[in-house]
C-alpha cells in the first residue's frame, strides 16, 4: 500500500543543516496498523509528512498504492491527499468557528459533492466515533476526547485508504486515550483501513500489528 | 464552497465587525465624492449655451439722479450709441446684476402650468442680448421692439424651466403665473437652450428672461459688449475713457466674461479636489488597514490552511478562498451601504438627477470590489506559499 525507497529529508536553515530522515525503507500492507515510535526530535512527524504527501523528501521514493508520486503536481497532490488519506493530529486542528459537523464535512468540500450528500456523510461518521449528539456544537465546547472523536470523523468522512495519525492521543489521559485507539482499532478492523500511527506510548504501539521504531532519523527496527 | 464560507464568516462577525465598517465608511465617502464627481462631469459635459470669448462685462454705479423714464432711456442711449461707435464694438446689451458667471442671484417663484415652481432665476437683457453672448433659441424667438408696446406681457424661458413645468412639448403661447393674478401673467414667446451660467460644472438652473425696459434702466449697474478678437489692452483703456466720460465719471470696472468662468468654475473645482484628496489619503489607509487585517488574519490561521492543504485544498484554492472571504466581507459592507445611498435619491436629498446617484453606487461597488481584491491578493498569495507541514506542527 505504501512503499518508501531511501527516503532522506534534510532540513537546511541558515545557521545548520538537520538529517531528519536517513535512507529509510518501509513497506505498509494494505489493512496495516502500524506504528512508529522514537524520542522526541527523531523524525517521526517528518515521516509522516512525507507519507502524506505534505512534505517532499529530499531523496527517495514514494508510492502509494500502484501510484509514484515524486512527479505529482500541487494540484494532483492536494486531490490525491484529498481521496486517499485521512489526517489526526496531536493538537486536533479542528477550526473553531466551524460546528462540528462542518469541522466534519471539509475534506468533502474539496469534491463535487451536494450539500445534502456531504451532511448525510459526516453525520454518519459522527454517528461511528459516537458524537452523533454533538453535531452542532462548536469545538471549543467539546473535551478533548470529543475533539480528537470529531477529528477521525472528520479523517474518514471521505472514506480514504490510508489513514495517519501523529499522537494522536498525545493530549489525551489514558481513559480517553483508549478509547481512541479503540475507534481506530475498529476502524482498522472492520473497514480495513491502513493506518500509521505515530506514538509515545508503549501500550498503545502494542495493541498495533507493527512497530517501527526510529532513532536520529534512521529506522532501528 | 461559497455557503461554507459564508458560514465561517457569519461565525466570525464579531472578529469582522471592525473589517466591515471599514469597507462601509470608505464605500461612503467613495460614494460621496462619485456622486459629486459624475454629477459634476455630467453637467461639465453639457453645451455652455452661450459664448463667452470676447465678451466683457461692464460694471458701473449707477450716475443718474433723474427719474424721468424718458431722460434715463435718451441718457443709456446715448451711452450706448457712444460705446458702439468704436469699431471694436459689436454689440452692448445693458443686463440685470446677475451676468452669467457672476456669483450674485435673483431668485423668485412662479406658478406655472399648476405648479408651484422655485428657485427660478431671473435674468434681463436687452433686444441686442442674444448677440452678445449669441444664446441659441429652442423655440419662439426672443425680444424685439413690439415686446416693448404698452400691454404686452411676454416672457422667455430656458429650456430647463420648460421642461420642468410643461415637460417636452411645444409651449410657445402658453402663459406663466397665477390665472388669478392677471399683473402676474406672462405669455411664452420663446424658449432659449440652456445656459450653464454658473460655470462649467453645474446644471443649468431654472430661468426666466426678462425684457430690459425703461422701468429697469432706472437700477441698471450692468452691461454686456462683444468685442472683435482683434480688441486688445489699449481698446480696453479707450474703452474705459468712453464710459468713464459717457456715465458722467461713474465707477467703472470691466471684466472678461471668459475670466470670470474660470473663476466661477474654480468654486466647484477647489471643493472637489479638496474632497478628493482627502477621500484619497482615506482610501489609501482603509487600504492598508484591509491589507494589515488580512495578512495578520492570515498568520492567525495557519493552522486552518495548513489543515485545509492536507484535506485536499490546492495552493491556489487557499488563496482564493481569502480573496473570496474579503470579497464576501465587502459585499455585506456594501449591501448596508446601498441601503443608506438609496435614500439619497429617494428622498431627493440633494435634488440631484436619480441617473447620477445609480451610476456612483455602481461604479462606488466596483471601485470597492477592485480594492478589496488588490489588497486580498497579496496576502491569499501569502497563503497559499505556506508549507503544509510547517503550520500543522505549529500550535
Ligand atoms: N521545518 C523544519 N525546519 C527545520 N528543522 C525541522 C523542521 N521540522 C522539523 N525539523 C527538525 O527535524 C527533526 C525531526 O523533527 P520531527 O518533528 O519529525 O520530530 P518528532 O520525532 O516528530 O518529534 P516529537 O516527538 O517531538 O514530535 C528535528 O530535529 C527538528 O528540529
Ligand atoms: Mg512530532
């Protein structure tokens, strides 16, 4: 599903120049739930930037199903992101001044899609993270639990093959935490959807069916 | 997409109250000096209805101390006479104070055809009036010596009062005043093409023209004389010396009616280039406080473009969602703003032609539009060059 070929990412600013990523090779099968891990500064958001397309690696390949992607233009990368992939967040980025069922609905607003249509889909992903009574609220009355719920219906409202998640329960208690990780365990489960997964926590890297962990931007198993 | 935002918008009113009163109070003023602006042009763009090259105007205090109308005529006569005499000299007609281009007025009100008309001038010349200043007749024709017979009542308009009192139809023979008041009521005998007598840029006035008789030579102060092109300095001193000697040593000032055009039109230019200077200085800061709004607006929201980049908007498409966003802004401002404009032509504030009200809004909404998108492009261009990646790490 993903195949990364001696991915290298060098940040360059005027003072110094970092080695994010270091030749990394990695393959993710399709219905993969995999996980990265590493200390903080290792590369790990860095990866999961490049895997999404957000971010050109500085070397190295990059597929995503049957597509190369190294060519792709700004126009085709936004609609492939747009089809192929769903995004979680640390920090939600839900925009505030959108209720929750708009939150939801943006990744459609970038498809020929009815208004109808797009409000019949995120109410049902809202209905499968459990939110379905918080449909017009606004994000800042949420807990933050909520938040990262109406953030994965917001990530698989467009139904995508992939999903990436960086920390996602990184703000999160345990409880809260858990309950998360259930929802993408099942979504991972029942829709077999490819998910990367970028977390500090052990017990959660375990529940996954892979574990990459990186160190000074290189893969060390 | 477009109800997306609109939505976003309505959410964030109270962040864009202070954007929009801006875009309202420039869209006013720019209102306002439009108005003015094509109100002016417009009238700037009528014919003058008279000529006012080698035209003088003569000003005098009046020396005759005799009321007898017969020695006041045999006196202006001889004045006349004298001043023709001269081969400089065309034509003279003596003329009420109210010249063209001079700043002095007499007003008054009339009923006509049923209606009460004000704000009608007043003007008196002479038989020899419309070859001085060659004034063009739309219809009828213009004094002569009949018109002077005891009993007659004639009067000539000016276009503008025709077509305010009878509307666009032949009046030649229809009579002003009040049917009740017989020593109030005139017979129509001619109309004259309008003459813009208070410069270039203003309409032509409502106007009666009255015929100069004895009666009047007993105020007169003013006369009007055509000269040749060829009449130069030393013509003016001799001409001088003529009146000074034929009105018994009165005061005499001569003008150029040409000079005193460009005088009078400076009364409407100077207002009008003040107004626009400032309305200038005024569009230049509403533009940068537009400019200095979005772009900050823009750092505020990184992290909102950076998530709408990873859900599948393209660099341009972020950028034309904040060139939209303040186009949206601007049509709210300008929807309120319409709203008070309108009231100027419907409750004829100014009593200035609806025509020249529709054409300002329309082209104060452009104006507005083509701001707005210049200083939106800027910072959706700012917007679009934001790395994805950077702004999701942020916060
Ligand atoms: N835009 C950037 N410009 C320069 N250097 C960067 C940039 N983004 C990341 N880096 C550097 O690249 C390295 C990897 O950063 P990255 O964000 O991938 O780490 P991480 O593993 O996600 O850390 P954390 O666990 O704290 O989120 C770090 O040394 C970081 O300073
Ligand atoms: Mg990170």
């Amino acid at each position: 599903m993903i195949r990364l070929q001696n991915i290298e990412k060098v940040y360059r600013t005027s003072t110094i120049e970092t080695l994010a990523l270091n030749s990394i090779n990695l393959e993710v099968a399709k219905g993969e739930f995999l996980s990265i891990m590493g200390p903080s500064g290792c590369g790990k958001s860095t990866l999961l930037n490049i895997i999404g397309l957000l971010d050109a690696p500085t070397r190295g390949d990059i597929s995503i199903g049957e597509q190369k992607t190294g060519h792709l233009g700004d126009r085709e990368l936004a609609a492939f992101r747009n089809k192929k992939l769903g995004f979680i967040f640390q920090s939600y980025h839900l925009i505030n001044d959108l209720q929750v069922v708009d939150n939801v609905e943006l990744p459609l607003l970038y498809r020929s899609m009815s208004a109808k249509e797009r409000k019949q889909l995120a109410t049902e992903a809202l209905e499968k993270v459990g939110l379905s009574n918080r449909i017009n609220h606004f994000p800042t009355q949420l807990s933050g639990g909520q938040r990262q719920r109406v953030a994965i219906a917001r990530a698989i409202v467009g139904r995508p093959e992939i999903i990436l998640a960086d920390e996602p329960t990184g703000n999160l208690d345990s409880a809260m935490g858990n309950e998360i990780m259930e929802i993408l365990m099942d979504l991972n489960r029942n829709e077999g959807t490819t998910i990367v997964m970028v977390t500090h926590d052990e017990n959660m890297a375990h529940k996954t069916h892979r574990l990459v962990r990186l160190f000074d931007g290189s893969q060390v198993s | 997409m477009f109800k997306h935002l609109l939505k976003l918008i309505w959410n964030k009113k109270k962040q864009n109250f202070l954007l929009i009163s801006e875009i309202l109070f420039s869209f006013m003023v720019i209102f306002a000096v439009f108005t003015f602006g094509i109100y002016c042009w417009d009238n700037y763009k009528q014919p003058m209805g008279m000529e006012y090259e080698n035209v003088l105007a003569v000003n005098f205090t009046n020396p005759v101390k005799t009321t007898n109308a017969d020695s006041l005529r045999l006196f202006y006569e001889t004045v006349k006479r004298n001043l023709k005499s001269l081969p400089e000299v065309d034509e003279v007609s003596y003329a009420s104070v109210n010249i063209p281009f001079s700043e002095s007025t007499i007003n008054n009100s009339m009923d006509i055809n049923g209606k009460n008309i004000r704000q009608i001038n007043e003007f008196s010349g002479e038989d020899s009036y419309p070859g001085v200043v060659n004034l063009k007749m739309a219809e009828g024709r213009w004094y002569n010596k009949q018109d002077g017979l005891p009993g007659t009542r004639n009067m000539v308009i000016n276009r503008a009062l025709k077509e305010k009192a009878f509307g666009d139809v032949p009046v030649v023979g229809k009579f002003l005043g009040d049917p009740a008041k017989p020593s109030e009521r005139f017979k129509i005998i001619g109309v004259i093409e309008n003459i813009k007598f208070n410069g270039d840029y203003q309409s032509p006035a409502l106007a009666i023209y009255k015929r100069m008789d004895t009666a009047g030579y007993k105020w007169v102060s003013n006369m009007l004389i055509k000269v040749r092109p060829s009449a130069d300095a030393a013509f003016e001193s001799r001409l001088y010396k003529t009146l000074a000697n034929s009105l018994n040593n009165a005061n005499v000032e001569i003008e150029h009616l040409a000079n005193k055009r460009i005088s009078i039109n400076k009364m409407t230019l100077v207002p009008m280039i003040i107004l626009s200077i400032v309305a200038g200085f005024l569009i230049i800061n509403v533009a940068l406080g537009l400019f200095g709004v979005l772009w900050y607006n823009i750092n505020k929201r990184r992290g909102e473009i950076g998530l709408r980049r990873a859900l599948g908007a393209t660099g341009n498409g972020v950028s034309s969602q904040i060139v939209w966003e303040a186009m949206i802004l601007a049509t709210f401002s300008m929807i309120i703003g319409s709203f008070f404009a309108v009231q100027f032509p419907l409750l004829n504030v100014f009593d200035l032609p609806a025509m020249v009200y529709i054409i300002a809004l329309l082209a104060s909404v452009l104006f507005i539009y083509a701001l707005v998108l210049v200083c939106s492009l800027y910072p959706g261009r700012q917007a679009a060059a934001i790395y994805p990646a950077v702004a999701l790490h942020e916060e």
